[in-house]
C-alpha cells in the first residue's frame, strides 16, 4: 500500500491541506475502483465515517470476518478469559500479513442480489487459546510496539518508512512528508 499506491499518489497528486493523506489516498483508489464496476451501484464507506450519534457507520472488523478477509478475534473467542472486569478490544488477523493492514474502506454493491451466494468463513490462522491471549493482550496493552502484528509469520510488513509514518503524530506527517521531497500545499 504505502510504497506501491501511497508514494506515486503524492508524486502525481496535488495534496489538500485540510484533508489527511492516507484518506485522499484511499478516496482516489476508491474512485478508481468504482469506474471499474461503472454498471453497478456501490456505496463506499469508509472506517472513519460516523453517525449523528458518533458511532462508527461500519464496523470494520466485523465486515472483515464476514466477508472471509481476515479472521476478527475478540475476547469471545477465548474460552474462561483472564481479563475479568477489564474492557478488552478485538482485533482482525490476516492469514498472509498478519497485522500489518488497516481495514480502510467497504464497498457495497447495493445492486446486487446473490441469495444462492456461498460465504467464505476467514481463515482461523490463530487458533490456540494461549496464542489468542498474547494477541489480545499485545493488542490492548502494548500495541503501540506491534508485537501483535506478528501473531502469524507475516509474508511482507511495513517498509521502515511506512512504520515511522505512522508512528509519527499525523499533523507531524506533513513534516515528513516534506522531507521526503512532497511540499506542503499551503492552507
Ligand atoms: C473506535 C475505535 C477505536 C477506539 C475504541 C476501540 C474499540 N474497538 O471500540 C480506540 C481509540 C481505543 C482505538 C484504538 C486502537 N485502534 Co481502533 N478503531 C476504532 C474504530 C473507528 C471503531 C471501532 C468500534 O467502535 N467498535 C465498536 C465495538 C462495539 O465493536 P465490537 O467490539 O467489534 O463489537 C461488535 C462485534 O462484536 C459484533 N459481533 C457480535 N457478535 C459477533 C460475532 C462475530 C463472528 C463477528 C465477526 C462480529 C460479532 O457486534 C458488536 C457490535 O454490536 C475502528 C474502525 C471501524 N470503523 O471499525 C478502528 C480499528 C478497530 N482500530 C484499529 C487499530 C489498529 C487501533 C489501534 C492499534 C491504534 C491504531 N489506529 O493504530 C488502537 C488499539 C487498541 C488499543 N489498545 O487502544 C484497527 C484494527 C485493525 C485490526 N487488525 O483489527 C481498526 C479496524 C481501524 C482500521 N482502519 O483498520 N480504536
């Protein structure tokens, strides 16, 4: 994503200021893939998106699961759980990469109807309880350090670019991004 799509959007995008740019990133290969279904009608919803109420519009975790993209592990998925009274939160493992995605955008085919469509259940690739503890508990307690991100042997991870984007607080990005050789467009 970053090396492939996100760095030739910025050498061939001209940037808005207000607008964070992974999201304009996202907005552009979304527009993309709807001129490639031009017949259908697709409604994009993207994870930052929220109702009046401040809830999130999809819940993109749950939409990975369902759709097979990557297993979405939560604190159910433990059998006698240690955690007691604390909040513990979910978190999504793709059989290839592991934790190292974001789940940014889904698109919905509004026009399409498959009754007879087969689900295709996500891959379980962690399926002992003990290794479900360390994940939730890397997780939620030290996700920060991304040791949840290797819960399976990933095939590809960040680049060292990639990790310290978004390792850096997002109105320092521009900064980096400047370094890197892409002005600031001005406000
Ligand atoms: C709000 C939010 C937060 C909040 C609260 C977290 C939370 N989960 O509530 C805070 C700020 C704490 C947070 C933090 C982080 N977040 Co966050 N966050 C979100 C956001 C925007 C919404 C999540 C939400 O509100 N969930 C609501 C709760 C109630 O949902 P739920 O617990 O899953 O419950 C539902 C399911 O259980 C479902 N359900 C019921 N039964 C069943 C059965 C099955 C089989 C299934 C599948 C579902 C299901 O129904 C429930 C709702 O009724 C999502 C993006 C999005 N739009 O989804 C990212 C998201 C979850 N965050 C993400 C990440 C990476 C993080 C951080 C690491 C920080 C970061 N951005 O790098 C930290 C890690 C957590 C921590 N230790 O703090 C990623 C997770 C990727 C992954 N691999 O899973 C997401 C998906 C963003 C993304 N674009 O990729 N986050």
């Amino acid at each position: 994503m970053f090396e492939k799509t996100f760095k030739p959007f910025l050498a061939q995008h001209k940037l808005q200021r207000l607008r964070d740019p992974i999201d304009q990133c996202v907005a552009h290969q979304m527009a993309l893939t709807r001129e490639k279904f031009s017949s259908h009608t697709i409604d994009v919803i993207y994870d930052y998106e929220l109702h009046p109420n401040r809830r999130p519009k999809v819940l993109m975790q749950t939409a990975a699961h369902v759709s097979g993209g990557a297993y979405y592990y939560q604190r159910k998925d433990v059998e006698r759980d240690p955690w007691g009274a604390r909040k513990i939160f979910g978190v999504c493992v793709h059989p290839r990469f592991g934790g190292w995605f974001a789940i940014r955008a889904v698109l919905v085919f509004t026009d399409v109807q498959a009754p007879g469509l087969a689900q295709t259940p996500p891959i379980d690739c962690v399926p002992a309880r003990e290794d479900r503890i360390s994940l939730l508990e890397n997780f939620n307690f030290n996700w920060r350090d991304g040791k949840y991100r290797d819960a399976v042997a990933a095939e590809e991870t960040y680049s060292a670019e990639q990790t310290l984007y978004f390792a850096t607080p997002p109105a320092e990005r521009w900064k980096l991004l400047e370094l890197w050789g892409h002005p600031i467009p001005p406000c």
